[in-house]
C-alpha cells in the first residue's frame, strides 16, 4: 500500500515538473515576443541629450540603481541574528552516557571526581550551545554579532563569542583546571564521545526574520509625475538623469506590453508555443523519458530552447545585428554532445519554428536552419577532439553560404540580385559557434554533465591520479586497465556509452590507493590481513570505496565518475570475510552492516556493465586452470548470482543486454588468456 502512494505521488510529482516547464518555458518565450515599439532612444552618462524634450506620459518611481540597494541591503544585514533551534535530549542523552557507561568504564582512582567536573562543564557548553563546524566558521566569517536561540516557545539572544563547536568545546574542557585535573588524564578518556552538535538552523524564521530587515528597504528614491519634464534637447545626462531615463524605460516597457499588445497575436503566440512544447514533452515520453525524468536533463533541454528563442525575439525587437548571425546551431550541437541525434534535431526544430514566428520572412530561415542543423548533427557524431568544433563551425558557416545561394538563385533567377552581406553574417554565424566549446565546459560543471572531450582527458593514464595509482598500487592498475578494456567492449555491443564506462573503470578502484598493501592484486605473497579480524579486514576493504569518492571529490572528477566509484560494489558484500566469520562463529548472529558495502546499487546500464566487469575480471585471476568451460562457468555463475541478488533491480540494462555482455567477456577472457583446445599426444608406433 505505501509502495503504491509513494508511486503515486512519485508520479504526481513528475506531471507537475513537466506541466511547470511547459508553462514557465512558454511564458518566458511568448513574453519576449516582438508586439509593439519599445524605448528607442540611446543615451549614456555625460553625454547630451539629442533628441527633443521628454516628458513622462505617466507617473513612476525612480529606481535606485543596483550598488545603492546592495549597500543599503550590507548595512541591514549587519543587524540580522539568524535563529537555531535547541536540541534539548543531546544534553540528557550525554549525561546519560557519562553516568553510566563512562561511570563504568573509567576505574582510575578519583574518577567520580572527574566525572562530576566534566557534568558540570558540558552543561555550561550545551546551555551556550554547540554549533556544527560549518555553522560556526560561517557566523565568525560573516560578522554576526549574535544569533537567537529558539527554546520551546522562547527566542534567547546569544552573542557568537558564547557559542561552541565541536572543537572549541573540547579546548575549553582541556584548559578550564589543569592544575586539579590532569590534562593527559582527560585526553585518555575520550571525551570527544560527549560533545556533539545540540543547536540547529531554522532555515524558516532565519528567512523570515531576514525578509523582514529587507522589507524596510525601499527600491525607489522618488517620484516622476505625469506631465513632468525628464529631459531637453542638448542637456547633459547626469547620473540623477541617467537613472530618471533608465526608471522611465524600465516603466515603458512596462506599460507597453500591457497597454499595446494585440490580444489576438498573444493568444495566437501562446498556444503555438504551448502546443509545440506539448509535442517536445510527448516526444520524450515515447522516445527519451530518461531524459525527462531526469531533472538537470529536462531543464538544460527547454532551457536552452527558451534562451536562444529569447535571444532572437530581443535581436528582432532591438533590431541588433541579422538574425543570421545568430548561431542557432549551438542548440542541436550542446545537446547532441550530452544527449543523443534525434532528440538534438527535435529541439533543433522547435527553437528554429518559434523563431520564426517573430520573423517577416520566415521560409528562408526555417530551410536554412533546417539543412544547418542537420549537418551539424551529422558531423558531431562524437566530439573527442577541440578541432571538430572548429570544423562542424566551418561545414556549417558553408552549408549556409551554398544553399543560401541555391535558393536565391531559385527564387531571384539572377545572381546579380545575391545581397553579398549575407555572406559576412553566416561567416560571424560560423566564428560564434566556435564559443559553443567554451559554453559547453560551463554546462558540464554546471549541469553536472559530461562530454566525451572531458573523458577522454580524464582516461589518460598521464593523467596525474592515475600516474599516482601505477606508482602506490600497479597491481590495481592493471586490474582497472583490464576492466576499462573489457568494459568498452560491452559497452559497445549493447549500445550503450563506451567512453564513459571505460572512463569509470579506469577510476573506480582509486581509493585502493589509500591501502594498497590490504589487496590481493598488490600483494607479494604476504598478506596483511592474517593479522586482522574478518571484521576489520571486512572494514578495510569496504572502505576503498569511500576513499575512492574522497579522492574523487578532492581531484574535482565529475559525478558521473564517482557513481562509478559508488555503485561498483553497489550494496553486495565482502563475501570472503563475512564466510570466514560465519565459520568462526557460527553459532552468533551476524550484524551483516559489518560486511555490506555502502552502495548504492547500478541505476544506469554503464555501471551494471562496470558490476559484472569488474567482479568478473577479478574472480578470473583465480581460475586454477583456463579453459572455455572454467571460463564460461565463472561468468555466468557471477553475473547470474548478480541477478539473482537484485543488483540491476533499478537499472534499464535488459535480459537480451546481460546475455550479450556475457558473450562478450566470455569471447575476450578467452583470447586474453589463450585458452586453447588439448592437443592429442602422438601414440607410440613401431618403426
């Protein structure tokens, strides 16, 4: 039943998105649709006015202008106190600690002594309150005087000099008597295990209370009445005029696009627009939902349709350079990089067609773009290189040039009539595009995307990381060079992104580096893990995984690597500790926490592929012989307990995908270590 309401509203959710993207991207377009004239003077500060006198035609505010409001907005904030809520049971659960399992453990003479001065101490530091690291930088950084403490129903001021953290607290028990309590004593008794964070921050009466200050500021500095002079011909715009002018044009628009729209055309805009989003959202739900139900996909795709179809409408209406120099071919280019041809073409299409609805002769456009689009696809199959960028700029830049000569030959009959400034804006159109480089690197980091260009820098064994791990760890190495090479291959063969997996692998045995010596593939003989528990053992090699995701963070390598760091393991366990564990006690109930790697589990076909790969690879190693049948046997019996297991539960890889990727690895163990058929012996014969 709750699985169900989950679903359900799960469901409910994901209509609501794309019911928000519809409208929200709609009206953004519709709204910058040219309808009616807009503020045409031009005008700039110490400059006279070269027009005649202007009088305002309604009432205004003045604005002030940005740097103005954010001063006055510094000054407010510096009589701002957030609010933090009050954990009252952590100051009952500590002491509840110290007078039982402290008052146990601690057997040294005077340790009741030492147990009522450390009650006495953390009830001062819980009463003034422990902030969490991040909280206390962040106030001391700020320069907030106080915060307020929220008890029950009370508000309390604190100054921020009262307040703990983590460490300041633990200082502040080591040096309050050092000449009755022993400094070296305290530090053995662990009292870190005491001291935790007890004051948390209301994000809703912090906002409040912030929104409050803000609303005594005022956006305006005075008033313009209708009828009132603004400026005359030959006066010089002061900074006072430059901002009155600004407020009027702000105030222009305004009234314009509420005054003088036709509400016909709006309409006619609206639904044209809503119905081709409509299509684009049907599309993905037939073709593409992996895309749609994926939040940053969806939004960087209507996004970049809405920006484009934006910046056209405000070239048309400001009359800013030809539309032709408008490098509409960034959008099918961006998306065809992250995302795949048809959906690139798709939206392609969409942003092209709500263009043209601004345009006065809009066939040329649409059959230009058309043919440039599709080219540009064609020649970004994959974008492994900087030069292809330069190159697709150029294929299109020509492609605009040969057909926008074809069909002007078709329509003028003479080629005398060919406007040659056409040629210069499809030449400005094809150096723009070479920006779609640079654009896509700010997508990658801000989307949190990943190109094949970004790939194949990050699979360069020079690459610092990997150069690290040949040196700390080489038998890991190897074992990810193998992986990364067996992973490309099924990748390959069940359609899915070959150098993404293949990046992955070479990566998602990092943390490894961090305890090299515990793995089988960097031993020489000798393995440290005689001496350790299964347990620790157990805890030793789980935790490569979250070393692995350190280190991912610390070398800023994208998140769709360190998924592969996470799900590689997903949440299977150390089978071999957990075994010999059960065996050593096998009349003891096993806390299976111990043993279970933190996962998650695969949600796309690149990490189910890297799972069976890499399990697989590693169990190969141990074959005691290497024949078609041990080969054979050994995949399936690990891909298929993988199954079994629930390991792909959440993943779109199919039956028909695991067959293939067995196939495929059983074909390459196979060549990799040469398993040959017997020969026969030569039966002993008389001469």
């Amino acid at each position: 039943m709750k699985q169900r309401k989950q679903a359900k509203r799960e469901s409910l959710n994901q209509f609501l998105i794309k019911v928000a993207l519809v409208v929200v991207s709609t009206l953004m377009i519709v709204y910058f649709m040219p309808r009616g004239d807009k503020f045409n003077y031009e005008y700039s500060v110490d400059k006279p006015w070269r027009y005649g006198q202007l009088i305002a035609t309604f009432k205004f505010p003045i604005y002030k202008e940005d740097a103005v409001i954010r001063r006055e907005q510094d000054s407010v904030m510096r009589h701002f106190h957030p609010y933090y809520k009050m954990d009252e049971e952590v100051e009952k659960k500590m002491f509840k600690i110290l007078y039982t399992t402290k008052l146990e453990e601690w057997k040294f003479p005077n340790a009741n002594l030492y147990i009522r001065h450390l009650a006495d101490l953390i009830d001062t530091i819980y009463t003034h309150g422990v902030l969490s690291t991040e909280d206390y930088s962040e106030l001391h950084a700020s320069g907030v005087n106080g915060i307020r403490i929220v008890v029950g129903n009370e508000a309390i001021g604190v100054p921020v000099g009262q307040l703990f953290n983590i460490r300041s607290a633990y200082e502040y028990i080591m040096h309050y008597d050092t000449v009755q309590f022993n400094r070296v004593t305290l530090q053995n008794l662990n009292i870190n295990e005491l001291l935790t964070v007890n004051l948390h921050y209301d994000k809703e009466k912090s906002a409040a209370a912030k929104a409050d200050l803000m609303s005594s500021i005022s956006g305006a500095s005075g008033m313009v009445q209708s009828g009132q002079k603004i400026i005359d011909r030959g006066e010089i715009v002061t900074k006072e005029k430059y901002n009155i002018l600004k407020s009027y044009e702000r105030e222009v628009s305004k009234h314009e696009t509420v005054e003088t729209l036709l509400p016909y055309v709006l309409i006619g805009q609206t639904i044209f627009v809503g119905l081709l989003l409509i299509t684009l959202i049907s599309y993905l739900n037939l073709f593409r939902a992996d895309y749609f139900d994926n939040l940053r996909s969806a939004i960087l795709l209507f996004a970049l349709m809405a920006c484009f179809c934006i910046a056209a409408n405000w070239m048309i209406s400001h009359k800013f350079m030809h539309i032709f120099m408008l490098p509409c071919c960034m959008v099918p280019i961006i998306i065809r990089v992250f995302m795949d041809s048809r959906t690139a073409f798709m939206f392609h299409c969409a942003t092209i067609a709500i263009i043209s609805l601004s345009l006065t002769s809009p066939y040329e456009f649409l059959l230009l773009q058309l043919v440039a689009g599709m080219i540009s696809i064609q020649s970004l199959r994959e974008l492994s290189q900087r030069s292809q960028i330069i190159r697709t700029a150029a294929f299109i830049a020509a492609s605009y040039m040969l057909f926008f000569t074809t069909y002007e030959l078709i329509v003028e009959n003479d080629y005398t009539k060919i406007e040659p400034i056409f040629y210069i804006y499809f030449f400005v159109n094809g150096i723009l595009l070479i920006f779609a480089y640079p654009l896509l690197y700010l997508l990658e980091k801000g989307f949190g995307f990943i190109s094949d260009v970004t790939l194949v820098e990050l699979s360069n064994i020079n690459n610092p990381l990997l150069q690290r791990m040949t040196e700390i760890a080489p038998g890991t190495f190897q074992h990810s060079m193998q992986v990364a090479n067996l992973s490309s291959e099924v990748a390959r063969k069940i359609g899915a992104k070959a150098q993404l997996v293949r990046t992955g692998a070479l990566y998602h045995d990092i943390g490894k580096m961090e305890r090299a010596v515990f793995f089988t593939e960097n031993q020489n003989g000798i393995s440290p893990h005689k001496h350790l528990t299964p347990q620790k053992s157990a805890e030793v090699i789980i935790a490569h995984v979250t070393n692995g995701l350190a280190l991912a963070n610390k070398n800023n390598l994208p998140d769709s690597i360190k998924r592969f760091i996470a799900t590689h393991h997903g949440q299977g366990i150390t089978k071999y500790f957990y075994v010999t564990y059960k065996n050593e006690h096998p009349d003891e109930e096993v806390d299976m926490s111990l043993f279970t790697y933190p996962g998650p589990n695969p949600e796309t076909k690149e990490e189910a592929i890297l799972m069976m790969v890499d399990s697989v690879e590693a169990a190969s190693r141990s074959l005691p012989e290497y024949t078609e049948e041990s080969i054979s046997s050994l995949v399936d019996k690990i891909i298929d307990a993988q199954v079994a297991e629930g390991f792909f539960r959440n993943c779109a890889i199919t039956f028909k995908d695991i067959e293939a990727a067995k196939l495929v690895l059983k074909e390459k163990l196979k060549t990799i270590y040469h398993t040959r058929i017997s020969y026969p012996e030569l039966a002993n014969s008389k001469m």
